[in-house]
C-alpha cells in the first residue's frame, strides 16, 4: 500500500485512487475521477493530489464553455475569475449593469441566451491558451439548449479528457 506523510500533521497517511468533488473550483458540480488522495488517519482529512493544476483549470474552463447548456451562476463567476477580472471590468466589458451580472453569478436570475455565449466567446478570446479553440467551440453555439442544473461534469487528469453526466 503506498503512505506518505501527512501534509497538516506529518502523520504516515494512506493514499487511495478515488474520485473528489472539486469544490475548490467554485463549481458546484465538478468531479476529479482516478487522482491520488491523501486519506490521514489522524486528521481525518483526505486531501487530492491535483496534478498540472494550470492545465487542469484550462480543461475545466473548455468543459464548461463547451457544455451544451445555458450557464449557471457559479460557471459565469469561473470563467470571470478565470480572466482575472473584477465584477466592475468583466460587466463594462460585456455591457451589462453591475447588478445584473451578480444577480447571474448568484443564480438569482438567469442568464440571457445572448449574453450567455457572448461570455463565452469572450473567455475563448481572453483567456489563457484557449484562442486556438475558439472556432470549433463558437460553431457548437447552435446546440446551447436550455439550462440543466443537474449537470455533472466528469474530469479525468490522468488523460486530460472530460464528459458530462
Ligand atoms: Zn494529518
């Protein structure tokens, strides 16, 4: 059985393939599939080997600007967050009052067809490493349909491949 030490405690720490919810994404319904995971015996924690964190968060960013459904708050303040940029810049860029973006980001209306891929045309555009997917992703805007809360989205950082479920 592989251990390693305890990152909190030091403590001889067992580490298990499993799954983990990403909360630390900010999405509320991203899951790590077949990653390391720190299970220590002391602290009671289990703690995710997150490997190529860079390279994870881009593959994120494409699952999500890729899903075939309208966007949910969390998902719009990810991408925004993504683009390092304050709830003032991101709604002065894309033409919307300051309180209709945060109404978005916390669920409490949704968002407009329009502005919803307008969000993800200009992700695609800004952020980092992902202008060579812009094409593919803007011509799969037709498929957008209507919202679906319940989406999981599966990522695998062993292969760097996703899917939703
Ligand atoms: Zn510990």
């Amino acid at each position: 059985m592989k251990t390693t030490a305890c990152g909190e405690c030091g403590a001889n720490a067992k580490v298990v393939r499993g799954s983990y919810p990403f909360k630390e994404s900010g999405l509320p319904n991203v899951v790590l599939q077949g990653i390391d995971l720190i299970r220590c015996p002391k602290c009671r924690t289990t703690d995710p080997v997150i490997p190529r964190v860079n390279v994870l968060l881009r593959l994120l960013v494409v699952a999500v600007v890729s899903k075939p459904y309208r966007l949910v708050g969390e998902e719009v303040r990810f991408l925004r967050k993504y683009l390092r940029m304050s709830g003032e810049e991101f709604s002065h860029l894309i033409h919307v009052d300051k309180t209709t973006l945060s109404k978005w980001e916390n669920n409490e209306d949704p968002i407009s067809h329009q502005s919803d891929r307008l969000i993800r045309a200009v992700t695609l555009a800004l952020g980092d490493g992902l202008k060579d997917k812009l094409e593919e992703i803007v011509r799969l805007f037709g498929q957008i349909e209507e919202s679906r809360s319940d989406l999981r989205i599966d990522i695998n950082p062993g292969e760097m491949s996703y899917q939703y479920a």
